[in-house]
C-alpha cells in the first residue's frame, strides 16, 4: 500500500494515545448537530414530528471508544499511517508485494501485555484470547495455507491485546431487557454507560523475522446494537470485538489493502460449515445455533464457547496468554 509521507504516523513518546476514539465521536457530533438543526425546522409545528426528530439523538449523542497504543509489543512502529472508518480507529502499515507472495502462515497464541485484563477471570481471558485466534484462523485460510506451530511458513502472526474495557454486567442487563422491547428487529440501542472496547497491536512476520504488515487497531462498542447480541458478561462487548479485530487484520493479510477504505454489505449470522484448514479446528468450533439464541437471552459466551481444542504455545506465554 503506497502511502504519501504526509499520511505516515509520527512517532509518540507516550505509550498510550490521548485521541480516545475522538476520529468516529466527531462524525456522530456532525449528524447529531444536523439532526437538532432539523429538528428546529420543525419545533413549534408539530409536536410529535420534533418527537420523532429527536429520538435519533438518543442513539448518536454517545459512542464508547478505546485508547489507540503503542506499547512495544510490535517489532516496529516505523511507517504506520492512519486507517479508519466510522467505527474504527486503526493504524496500520503493509508490504502488498510481500504479503501476496507468501503461501503459508503460523499463527502465535495472541496474548495479553503485561496487567491487560487481571481483573478478569482466567476463564474469561482465553475466550477472548481465542475468539481472536478463531477470527484470524478462518480469515487467513480463505487465501492461505495455515501451518502448525512448529512448522515452516511465510508469515508469522503475533496479535496483542493491549487494553480490554470491561462491559458493565448491570447494563448489559438492561440492554438485553430493552431488547426484547425493540420495535426494530435486530437493531437494540444499548445503555449508554459501562460499554465495553477493546485494542489490540498486530503484525506479520517473514521468516527473517522483518515485519511485513501491522496494525493497531481499537474499537469500542456500539451505542446500537445491530446484529449482534449484549450478553450479560465483563467480556461481552471484548468477545466479539476481538472477533472483528480478526477479521480486519486476516482482510488486510490476505488482500494487501486496507479493510476500511471499502463499505462492506452487513453480514448475517452463519452457523456450521466447515473450516477451511485442519489447524484451524485448533481453536474450537462457534457456538453456533445454540450460542446465536442463547445469547439473545444475555447468556455470557463462556456458557455456549467451549474454547480451544488444544493449547498449544510455543512462544513461551502463560495459560492466560501473558507474554514473559
């Protein structure tokens, strides 16, 4: 991806950066003003028209968000460039020549830096650790063969998860009450505090070990749910943000271009099927039909996701995924 100079990251000296989601929280501060300056058109001539003008406000007047990181878990941090859509901030950098050519990848346990996620329980860290595990699994072999993790391959991927927000269990309660009221199916507004965001840093290495694609990537939840489900867990909204991340980075590994610049057809819930790769039956099957209805009634992921089918580390990490 050729990248003009002007566009390329300049480096921090902080770890952490302060821009907290403001990128997307703009573009809903845009439509919401909009929204009010219609709804002054039409004040003072019909009551139940300013009504309806307003309600929208209620779902674009708050957005969650999550910090954008550097924390030293990429190799480098040289030439990454702004990527972003409406709900996603991410940074990211990738060698197309080099991605393309590769045929095979090795995917490493992804792990959680250092004090990421303690206040968790260890059961609830390897859900997320996994579902991201999963995600890029199923992505990567669309295009690529994926190889054990002692065997030889092209690229090597290493996702850490940098900062996890916690979905608050008492409002994820309310959402899942609210959503069996909604007039709109599938579509759930969610209580506007205690959502959950999730950040994670990436990378893909050749065998030499020089990085030939990264990304940083950050997203909270939601303010509107939409085709998706609140569960009533500390990793609700973490769970199936992690599932997106791996879907974003395994687009831009088996594409060599940005998964942002591109408006994607909403996509609707699969169940069964077979995967792609035998390795990737690693990381355990979805939960599938039972899951999808199971979560509608805010059951934690942890009831209906088994996990992996195996641990297997060869980088050293803990069982909860915590680098050395």
């Amino acid at each position: 991806m050729n990248l003009k100079s002007s566009d390329r990251a300049q480096p921090r000296k902080s770890q952490t950066s302060t821009d907290k989601g403001a990128g997307y929280c703009v573009i809903y501060s845009f439509q919401r003003e909009k929204l009010l300056r219609n709804s002054d058109r039409v004040e003072g001539k019909r009551p139940l028209a300013t009504a309806f003008a307003l309600v929208p406000l209620m779902f674009l007047a708050a957005c969650a968000s999550s910090p954008s990181t550097r924390s030293g878990a990429l190799t480098s941090y040289e030439g990454l460039a702004p990527s972003n859509n409406t709900s996603t901030k991410s940074q990211i950098r990738v060698n197309r020549e080099a991605i393309l050519a590769a045929n095979t990848v090795r995917i490493a346990p992804t792990r959680f830096e250092n004090g990421v996620g303690s206040e968790l329980s260890d059961a609830d860290r390897q859900l997320v650790v996994n579902r991201v595990d999963r995600a890029l699994c199923k992505d990567l072999s669309k295009r690529l063969d994926v190889v054990g993790p002692s065997g030889p391959a092209d690229l090597s991927v290493q996702a850490t998860i940098t900062h996890l927000g916690i979905t608050n269990r008492l409002a994820a309660a309310g959402s899942v009450a609210v959503s069996f009221v909604s007039v709109i199916p599938m579509v759930t507004p969610r209580v506007p505090f205690g959502l959950g965001s999730l950040t994670v840093e990436a990378e893909a290495l050749n065998p030499a070990g020089k990085q030939e694609a990264a990304m940083v990537w950050s997203r909270g939840a939601q303010y509107v749910s939409v085709m998706g489900s609140t569960t009533v867990s500390e990793v609700s909204d973490a769970y199936q943000l992690a599932s997106v991340f791996g879907e974003n980075f395994g687009e831009l590994l088996t594409t060599g271009e940005t998964p942002f610049e591109r408006r994607s057809p909403m996509k609707l819930p699969k169940f069964g099927g077979k995967k792609k790769d035998v390795d990737c039956e690693a990381y355990g099957r979805g939960s599938g039909v039972m899951g999808f209805v199971a979560e509608n009634f805010g059951a934690p992921p942890g009831w209906t996701d088994k996990g992996a089918q195996k641990a297997a580390d060869p980088n050293g990490a803990d069982e909860d995924g915590v680098r050395p």
